[in-house]
C-alpha cells in the first residue's frame, strides 16, 4: 500500500498564541481555529495542525525538540530577515551546511523549525 505524508501535527501549550506566530511565519492564515487545534493548510496541500498538549489521546510522553519541521525557501537568507522582524527565536544564524543553506529557528514550545535550500551538489 503506498503512503504519502500530507500532514504534521506539533502539540502546544497555546494554540491560539501559536496561531499568530505560524500564521506570520508560513504567510497564510488557518482555516481551523478552535481553542485545543489550529489547523494551516499551506499551498502545496501540506497541512500542519497546532493540538493543545493537555487535551492529546493518549497523552503526550516526549518534550519538543527532539525532531524538526523543515520548509525550503528560494531564498535563505531574506526569509531569515523576515522572520527576524516578525520576531522569531532564531537558534542558528543562516549557514552553509552539506546539504545547503539553512538556519533554524524554534517557536515558543520549543519545536525547531528548519529553513534551508537543498545546495545544487549536497555533499
């Protein structure tokens, strides 16, 4: 059976403070917006779901941080500016790594959100 990945989902101690940041960081607004869930759908079809952490079935074992969501950008490094004006927490200044440009910034539960452009021969 083929499987393709369409949605993620973070756990978050405030979606509606949540909301504001990721609706300024990914551009678009939410098309769900209740006090336990936030839901953004991005152009491409990719959906990513904001679901306060004390309401999760079963309830959530693991802390933030220990995975990434990535988002590419034609430009690494005015989308850095950008997100330094709105505010973002940048934990990594834009760099070059193996697989291209990147910096990584965390949101305010402490998931790290990776921004970068695959290098055009990523070691």
């Amino acid at each position: 059976m083929k499987q393709s990945l369409t949605y993620a989902l973070l756990y978050v101690n405030d979606p509606k403070k949540s909301e504001k940041l990721y609706s300024q960081l990914l551009g678009v607004n939410a098309v769900e917006s209740a006090p336990a869930f936030v839901l953004f759908v991005m152009p491409n079809g990719m959906k990513l779901g904001l679901w306060k952490r004390d309401t999760v079935k079963p309830a959530v074992t693991v802390q933030p941080g220990a995975s990434e969501i990535c988002f590419t950008a034609d430009d690494v490094d005015t989308t850095y500016q950008e997100w330094k004006k709105i505010g973002a927490n940048i934990t990594q200044e834009p760099t070059d790594m193996d697989f291209g440009r990147t910096f990584l910034a965390v949101d305010p539960d402490g998931h790290r959100i990776r921004v970068f452009k695959l290098a055009e021969n990523p070691k």
